[in-house]
C-alpha cells in the first residue's frame, strides 16, 4: 500500500489511512453527533407546521423541508453519496427505539426482530411509497402547506417507529424509505465509497463480526457485507462495519464520479424499474410548473369530458409510466441487434446508464428551487413561526433569487449536457461488457436517451410557474 492505494484501486484514495480519521469513523459517539441536531431541528420543524402561519412562504416547515432539503439532498447524493443517511433524524428515531440508547452499544433490542417477507426485499414499497408521496404533493399541494408538512413528518415517524419495533435492524430504512431508492441509485454516481480494503482477507475472516456484530458495534444495518459490496446503492454509511472490523480492512474512498456505474457488473431488475421511474416522476415535477401543462390540462377536460382531478391523476400515471414504455421498445430494437442477450438482461444492464441524465434533470430542477426560493430561508430563520419574532434581525428581509433565470437555465443545460456525457460513458460501457462483439445494440437506448434530453432541455427553457 502507498499513499492510501492498493495496486488494485488506482485512482482511489482512502481516508481511513489517517489516523485521525479513522478513529473519528469509529467512535460510537460520531453520529450521534450529526443526528441529534438533525432531530431536533425536525422537531422545531414539525411545531412551525403544527402552530405557525400557514403562510408557506414565511412557515420554517415548508422553507426548510421542500425547498432547502430536499434540493441539498440531490447536491449531496451527487457529491457525497447517501451521507444524508448517517445523520437522518428519522432513520435514527428507529434506531434509538430498537436500542433503547443513543450511540452505546447493548444487546438486547427493543423489536420483535422479524425479517421482512422475501417478496418485500426488494425496492417495490419504496416505489409505492415514493409515488404516493409524489401524487400527495400534487393533489393536496404537499410542498405549499405547512400543517400538511408536519402531519407527514409525524405519520412518517409513526410508520418508523412501528416497522422498527417489528422486523429487524433497519429494515424501514433498506426497504420502506421513501427516498431509498432514490438516495441508493444516484448515490452511485458520488466520488466515494465505502468498501472492503482486501477482498480476500473478507474471504479468510471467519468472524465476520460486520453481518454478526460485536462488542464494539452492531451488525450492518441495512444487511450489506463489505466483502461483497460493489455499489453504494445500499451502504448508509453508518460506520458500523469499521467499528467492528477487527482486522481494520474498511476503506472510504475517494474516487472519480460514476465509479459504480463504470465497473457494475450485478444488476437487479426492481432498480432498472426505479430508475426509469423516477426518470418519469422527475419529468412530472418539471412539467407541471411550465405554463403549457395548464393549457393541456385545460384542453384534455374538454376533450374527454373528465373533471380537473381524474384528468391530472391520468397525466400523472402516462407521464411517471411513459419512460418505462418507451424504454421497453428501445430494448425490444437492442433486442432485435443483439440476439445473443436475453431481453432481461438489456433491461436491466441499459437502464444503469441513464442515471447520470436522470440525477442531472433532478439537480437541475431543484436548483431553480434552491437559487430562486431559496433566500427566504433568511427570513424564515429569525421568525420560524411567523409570529412576529426577530431572533437574528433578518425577519424582514425581502429575499430575492441568488441568480436570474437566464444565469439558472446556462447551468442547469450545462448539468444537462454533464449528464448526458456520463450516460453515454455507461452506456458503452455496458454494452462492451454485454457484447463486444456487437456494440450496435446500444443505439436504441442511446436514441433513448436523447429523446430525454432534448425534451428536458425544451422544459427548462419555459415559462415557470412556482408552485412554491
């Protein structure tokens, strides 16, 4: 080992070469550090909901949550893969039920310990509930009430707090969340990882402590094994693996973007699905803040004779679905090029490459939030009620975007063409890996992904309307 890297993992730096580092991963009291401030700003959140203005404009609910957070959340998963995990107020309120304790380790957990059933281990309820969560904010304007936002805070706790005290460890977390398959498929484009340092040294290990547990940690969580590990998909980088590795063979790496994407060699067919869903849902959410979706919405009632609410549930189901659909038939064509692989496996090999594009039209739509909206986090902070007070002195500042949207619209087009370079990158890479032979095969997909791009490239430059 030199510097940080193995023969093996050029390119790759590790952290926890460092002492200090490595001891700061370790320590039992580290991310109870990062969740109790998480906790309890999320409590001052759920009271501003509960009894503060109503105004979502002014209400520290709504700023907090569907403006800032959520728009930070897709920056760090790009940038830093699911770190927002290790500080979650949420995933720790299962934990410290099932524990009994805050960051000491006990053995006796406060839960029926039951695995979930098989037929549930897998990214179908976090789908469900991600498109529950989606159709909510459309029809009840989730993002726009404050009371709303905190009733969905507690009902998620309650959910929490039941799934933990019924099946084991994080089972809510790893399979229920609604962000966890969104979290798990674009965190595996961020420029970090945490692996096992020697694979084979996993292989000899015969305690096994990270799936078992010991006296310095619990078993992972979330039910990865650092010796197979290849993807940040799962990892909520806990550190609980590093804790009880006795043989220190944990790494955190810094690497180059879109490092699992590159190397991935085992796909699944429920994120395949995920994926192009949550391309679907992403375009849904851009769509209707332009102003053409009014027009069509208004046209498609006269023309079918449907009320307002069953015309925009229909429009939510085509426009989420439409990416699987026309997916489908990009494969059926590869299919037709490339009649050595089977037509799951162009599904579920293809599909990875379009992450890039997809997190790139997520980042880019939340920016417009974050730069445009995002200054009334100033006001709201001194008077996070809308009660009249001035903690800070900045209750009445007027906030006004940090950029023009003509500023906003260069860097969310050049997100878009970064976006598009990475996906291309994937893309051929898969299909190298699939079949050197014919490479043709990725053409449809490709045709695919550009359809996505220009249609996003076209959005982006419309007529906003906010919803916040």
């Amino acid at each position: 080992m030199e510097n940080g890297r193995t023969n093996r993992d050029k390119g790759k730096y590790d952290l926890l070469q460092h002492d200090a580092i490595a001891s700061f991963f370790k320590n039992r009291k580290t991310q109870f550090l990062f969740q109790l401030p998480a906790a309890l700003f999320l409590a001052i959140v759920v009271v501003a909901g509960f009894f503060g203005t109503q105004n979502s404009n002014l209400n520290l609910a709504t700023i907090s949550i569907w403006v800032i957070w959520w728009s930070l959340l897709i920056i760090s998963l790009a940038l830093f893969g699911r770190v927002w995990c290790f500080m979650c107020p949420f995933g720790a309120t299962g934990d410290w039920v099932q524990r009994r304790a805050f960051y000491k380790k006990v053995n006796d957990v406060f839960s029926l310990n039951r695995k979930l059933p098989a037929r549930f281990r897998n990214l179908s309820l976090a789908a469900i509930f991600f498109l529950v969560i989606t159709w909510a904010d459309f029809q009840f304007n989730l993002v726009n009430s404050p009371l709303n936002t905190a009733y969905f805070i507690v009902v998620l706790l309650a959910i929490i707090v039941i799934v933990s005290t019924i099946f084991e460890r994080r089972s809510f977390c790893r399979y229920v969340c609604p962000i966890t398959g969104l979290a798990g498929l674009y965190s595996m484009f961020a420029p970090s990882e945490l692996r096992a340092k020697e694979k084979e040294t996993c292989k000899t290990c015969k305690e096994k402590y990270c799936i078992s547990g010991n006296e310095k940690g619990y078993p992972c969580p979330v039910f990865e094994y650092p010796g197979t590990m290849e993807k940040n998909t799962h990892c909520i980088l806990c550190t609980e693996c590093a804790k009880t590795c006795h043989r220190s063979n944990i790494s955190f790496n810094l690497r180059s973007f879109a490092g699992d994407l590159l190397t991935l060699s085992k796909t699944r067919t429920d994120e395949a699905i995920f994926i192009l869903m949550l391309l679907g849902v992403t375009v849904f959410q851009t769509l209707i803040m332009i102003r053409p979706w009014a027009g069509l919405t208004t046209d498609l009632m006269i023309y079918t004779g449907t009320d307002y609410d069953s015309v925009r549930f229909m429009l939510f189901i085509a426009v989420a679905a439409s990416p699987v659909l026309v997916y489908s038939a990009a494969i059926g064509i590869s299919k037709l090029l490339n009649r050595k692989v089977i037509f799951k496996d162009l599904f579920m090999g293809y599909a990875y490459s379009i992450i890039p594009l997809g997190l790139m039209m997520h980042l880019s739509h939340n920016l417009r939030h974050l730069l445009e909206e995002g200054t009334g986090i100033i006001q709201v902070i001194s008077d996070p009620f809308g009660s009249g007070w001035d903690l800070f002195g900045t209750s009445g500042y007027m906030p006004a975007p940090l950029l023009n949207s003509n500023n906003i619209l260069l860097i969310q087009w050049l997100l878009m063409f970064i976006g598009l370079g990475f996906s291309m990158s994937v893309g051929r890479g898969v299909s190298r890996r699939m079949s050197r032979e014919n490479e043709s095969a990725y053409i449809p997909v490709l045709v695919f992904v550009f359809i996505f791009f220009v249609f996003n490239l076209w959005m982006f430059g419309q007529p906003i309307m906010h919803k916040h």
